[in-house]
C-alpha cells in the first residue's frame, strides 16, 4: 500500500518558491530519511505530507485520500506528526501520558475529548516502548530535551496510525540524547508492525540504523531518492550541501566530513 504519494509539488510563500516538481511515494514497511541543508524544504515537504499545509501546485494523496478532495481533520488522526513546531504548542504543565493520549483525537488539551482507562493504558505502554517507562505523571517543564522527544515520539504512535512524520527529532539533543533517541528509532525501524517513517535531518549521523530509502532536497528540488545505501554517496551528499563531502558507513550509521 503507498502511504504517501507527490505529483508535481509546489509551494510558493511570499512569491519565494519553497518547493518545486517534488514527486514522491512512501510505501508500507519504507523508512526514509530526508536530507538537505537548512532552507531547502524539508520542513515544508514534511508539513505536506502531514496535511499542514496545502501545495501551491501539485497533489499529494496520504494514505488513499487526496488532499483537497477529503476533511484533514479527520485524515490527520491517521498521521503521526512530531515536530518542534507542535511541541512549543503543548501546555508545559500537561502531564506527560496526557500529551500522549490527546493524540488520539489530534488534540493539545485533554478537556476536548473523553478519554479512558484504555487510552491511558496505552499512553504508559508507548511511553514504555520508547524508553520513558513510569513518566505518565511527570509534567512536560520537568523533562529534559531527550525525554520531550521520547514523549513526542509516544505521541505520535497514539492513533494507531497509517504513517508517522518526524521533523529533526534530534535537533536539541546533546549527544547522549541523540544516541538514546537513535536507539529508540533503530528499534522502531526494525519493527515489521510499525508504520511507514519518515525523518527529517541535516546530518547524516543522525540517521537511524535500519532505514531504507533516502531523498536529498537541494534548492527545493529533490537531487535525488531511492534506496539508502545507492542513493546517499559521497557525491551525492556533496551536490546537496554545495562542498566537497566524505561519507562511510560503519555498524549501521553513516559518519560525513568535509574533504
């Protein structure tokens, strides 16, 4: 099953092309990263796809609907999305499984919906899975920057979902952070019964080991995309970062450095 198809997407914002003649298909059991340099797109690709943000040309059909032709409210219980965007929007002083749980309806406040013992059972067991195990009654302002992306990430496989979005995950991590956060997203790669993912980074290190297909935005354009390991080469990365760049590949994780 495809979860996420491009054709021909654009988005213009302040008459500034942000994205142009993107095509793109995210299928069941992929894991892709996208890659670029800061200002290339990946945040607006990503806000697409999680039915944020309308194309300025194109379509973009996320998991059999087409944008345009269905409700995105409703779509959007069905697409985990975590981003620092949304999580500067959450209540400090929520609790921890309740930021959780309000994922279910695509909330920020629990008092919007009911919810019940089931849900917050659920909310615990996510939290578990992703390494933050007994942190249900811990208020958001008491965690540190690697628990809140652990949260997010438990947030985001609420609503049993079709397709989950990661924006930077790692982005304000220090390195013991990212290295427990790329632990926890290895184990979700490896996962057959997790649903398509999707990353977005600037470095190659923060990679996951374990995901499959790449797509490298330069300008807006996509440079290229297919599977990870014929698809992220040195020259590749070089072209999309505008400098002469190495990359290996050791135990899973990919390492670049200026040449």
């Amino acid at each position: 099953m495809t979860a996420l198809h491009l054709a021909g997407v654009g988005f213009i914002r302040d008459q500034r092309p942000i994205l142009a003649d993107v095509d793109w298909e995210v299928s069941d059991g992929q894991r892709w990263v996208v890659l670029g340099a800061n200002g290339c797109g990946k945040t607006t690709l990503l806000r697409i796809a999680a039915l944020y943000e309308h194309p300025t040309t194109g379509t973009v059909e996320v998991l059999g609907q087409r944008l345009g032709r269905v409700d995105v409210r409703r779509l959007r219980h069905r697409v985990g999305f975590a981003s620092p965007a949304l999580a500067q929007m959450l209540r400090p002083h929520l609790s921890t499984a309740e930021v959780v749980m309000t994922a279910r309806h695509g909330a920020l406040e629990p008092w919007w919906h009911d919810y019940t013992d089931a849900d917050r059972e659920r909310a615990e067991k996510l939290l578990e899975q992703v390494g933050a195990a007994g942190m249900g009654h811990r208020t958001i302002a008491t965690l540190s920057s690697g628990e809140r992306q652990r949260v997010q990430i438990a947030r985001s496989l609420m609503a049993d979902p079709g397709l989950v979005l990661l924006d930077e995950p790692a982005s304000t991590l220090d390195l013991g952070g990212r290295e427990m956060l790329m632990a926890d997203l290895t184990r979700l790669a490896a996962d057959p019964a997790a649903p398509p993912l999707v990353m977005v980074t600037h470095r190659t290190e923060e990679v996951p080991a374990g995901f499959t297909h790449a797509l490298l935005l330069r300008n807006g354009r996509i440079l290229a995309q297919g599977p990870l390991e014929e698809t992220l080469t040195s020259e590749s990365l070089s072209d999309c970062f505008g400098l002469p760049l190495s990359l290996e590949h050791r135990n899973g994780r990919w390492h670049s450095q200026a040449r």
